[in-house]
C-alpha cells in the first residue's frame, strides 16, 4: 500500500510546469525511477555559486538549505555543467542532487571545478497527481502530463531558421534572440522553440521578450531533457504545435538547437531528418573561436551535407576571426552582438530565396 503524506513546497522548479502545481502538495513513496516524474526532495547544502533554481514564471530563485523542492528526475551531460543520471531505484530517504537550474534532478556523475559541486537533496516522495475529479487514489505525477504531443509526422509549413552552435555558451540563445527582435521589427510575426537540451525557460522567455508571438521548448512536449532517438518526433510535434497556432499565426520559426551538434543531447537525429531540413530557410552556426569554425563547416558539408547560411558567436567578437571566416572558409561572419542588423538581414535574404524555391517546387 502507497504510504502518502502532505509536504509544502518551499520552490517549484520551473521542469515541472507542465503540471501547475500548488504550492502544497502530496506525496507517496512508491517511485518511479524515470525522467519526467516529479519529486519533492529537501535540499541539504547551501552554495555559494550556482545556487539558484528556475521557478514557473521564470524567475530565478534561491535554493537555501532545509528548503523543500519540486523537481524533475532527468539526465545531463553538460560539458561545461554537471553530468548526471536517473539512478535505476529510488526510495524516501535517498540522496539526490540538483542537475541545472530548472530543477532536473538526478544523480550527480560529474561535476565542473567552475560551479563545484551541486545541491544535494533527501528524497520526500513522489508528488502525486490525481487526474480524475474526485480521485482518491493519486499516481506520480510526470511532467508528460498536460504535454504538447509529439508526431512522427511534419504537417508543418512554416520556414524555419535554425540556430546551432558548437557547445553550450557559443553565443547561440544571443543570435536566436537578435534574430527574433530583427525579423519581429521587420512586421514578420516570429515564434520561437528550443528542441533539444535541458529543461530551463530563460532562453525562450528572452526570445519572446524580444517580441516572438509564442514560444515553446521540448520541456512543453514532456522531456525534461532530450537524447537522441527522442529529438525528431518532439521536434516534429513542436513545429507542428507552432504552426497550427491560431492566435500566433507565425511567418517564421526560430529553432534554437540547445547544446553542440556533437553533444549527447540529439541534435545530429535532427540534423539528418530530412523532413525537418526541408523547412530550413536558413542555418545560424555559432562558434567560439576559428578550429569550432572550420569543424562546423566541415561537419555541415560532409556529414549533414547542409549548407552554412552564416557564422556568428565569439569567434566573430573582432576582425580576425571574421577574416578568417571570410578568406579561409569562404563563409559570411558577422556578430550577433555588434551588427544584428547584418544578421538579421542575411537571414531575410535566406527567407526570401527558401520561400521563392518552394514555390517553384509546389507549382
């Protein structure tokens, strides 16, 4: 028999959304060791760096110990964060760490000498939900709940401008945003949607702040992170979702691809989906310095076979770089940062020539 018992949570991470929790809630101890169902855990440490969570709206908020936490179990493999795992069982009692700052949590594999190591947390129980009225009898709640549902089919037809980088923080979510801010001053009305990564709401919350008519991220379709073999139908199902809204009627969709394009977070399945590539208007590459360049530019040709519309990122941050772009690999370069209306203005001319190519195509 499921033992059950009220807890007041102290933060809500914002991975859990999907479910609008309260902020007091009820737990049981049968646990369902897999990503997506939502735990509450007492946090044990305090930290001096790192040492915030995501709550529903965005907000980041801090993370103290004795404080009481609804998080997500799910995995990370962050190369400049933490790495980390669902444990295969997990009982009331058990410890657990906090994974990122949209409350993934899981256990700790790795940590990085930068943020040291993560919270650490005592596992309360399962939070329950109870999804017919008048139930009695809860069941775990997971973050699939209430989820915009993926589809193996692309119903989709709104070009898309993809945004890919070499790494986590190669300037990827600042060209996305610029982008959105660009093309919505334009007078084209612009969506945006992150598809792979770790849960976390920042970097669409700043596209919409930018003026995207709707966002969404794989966390919306029930993942609090993606892998590969999960990407391209949630991929699918967001674009879909996009596309289908009446209210956001969208022109245009800015895909931010989280994580590198060599990560562990599916990128590459939906790089090699043509269903996907079919709607790219247009590819934005974001590197840190002139090897992630020419290793992108080698990766697009000869792996992907797609073509690089424009290099941005760090590797652009003066004249050196972007010479080197420019003479050595014969590619645009321009920074998000210093000249977004250059950006901005090379994806148009892609979204012009995509739009003129399917309609040859289609008449």
């Amino acid at each position: 028999m499921v033992r059950t018992t009220r807890v007041r949570l102290d933060r809500i991470a914002s991975s859990t959304r999907n479910l609008r929790l309260s902020p007091d809630v009820i737990v049981g101890d049968a646990i369902v060791p897999a990503e997506g169902f939502v735990l509450a855990v007492r946090i044990l440490t305090d930290k001096s760096t790192y040492n915030t969570v995501e709550d529903p709206t965005g907000r980041l908020v801090s993370l103290r110990s004795g404080d009481v936490l609804a998080g997500t179990l799910g995995s990370r493999r962050a190369l400049r964060g933490y790495a980390g795992e669902v444990p295969g069982q997990i009982a009331v009692g058990d410890r657990i760490e906090v994974l990122n700052l949209g409350g993934v949590i899981g256990r700790c594999t790795s940590d990085n000498p930068d943020i040291g190591p993560p919270f650490s947390a005592e596992v309360l129980g399962a939070v329950l939900s109870f999804p017919a009225l008048g139930d009695r009898i809860g069941v775990a709640a997971s973050i699939s709940e209430n989820a915009i549902p993926a589809s193996t089919t692309l119903s989709c037809q709104v070009p898309v401008v993809y945004v890919a980088g070499t790494c986590m923080n190669s300037g990827k979510t600042v060209a996305a945003t610029e982008l959105v801010r660009g093309l919505t001053r334009a007078g084209k009305r612009v969506a945006a949607v992150k598809l792979t990564g770790v849960s976390l709401m920042r970097d669409t919350l700043s596209m919409r702040d930018a003026g995207a008519v709707a966002s969404v991220t794989f966390n919306d379709a029930g993942l609090a992170s993606t892998h590969s073999g999960s990407t391209v139908d949630v991929a699918q199902g967001l674009l879909n979702h996009l596309a289908q809204d009446r209210q956001a009627k969208p022109d245009v969709i800015v895909a931010e691809l989280g994580d590198g394009i060599l990560g562990d977070y599916g990128v590459q399945d939906i790089l090699r989906t043509p269903a996907l590539m079919g709607l790219a208007a247009a590819h934005v590459l974001a590197a840190p310095d002139p090897v992630g360049c020419w290793g992108t530019r080698e990766l697009y040709r000869d792996r992907f076979q797609l073509p690089i519309t424009v290099l941005t990122g760090p590797a652009t941050d003066n004249e050196v770089g972007r010479d080197y772009i420019r003479d050595q690999l014969g590619l645009p370069a321009i920074n998000a940062r210093r000249d977004p209306g250059a950006l901005v203005g090379v994806v148009e001319e892609a979204l012009t020539s995509w739009r003129q190519s399917t309609s040859v195509v289609g008449s």
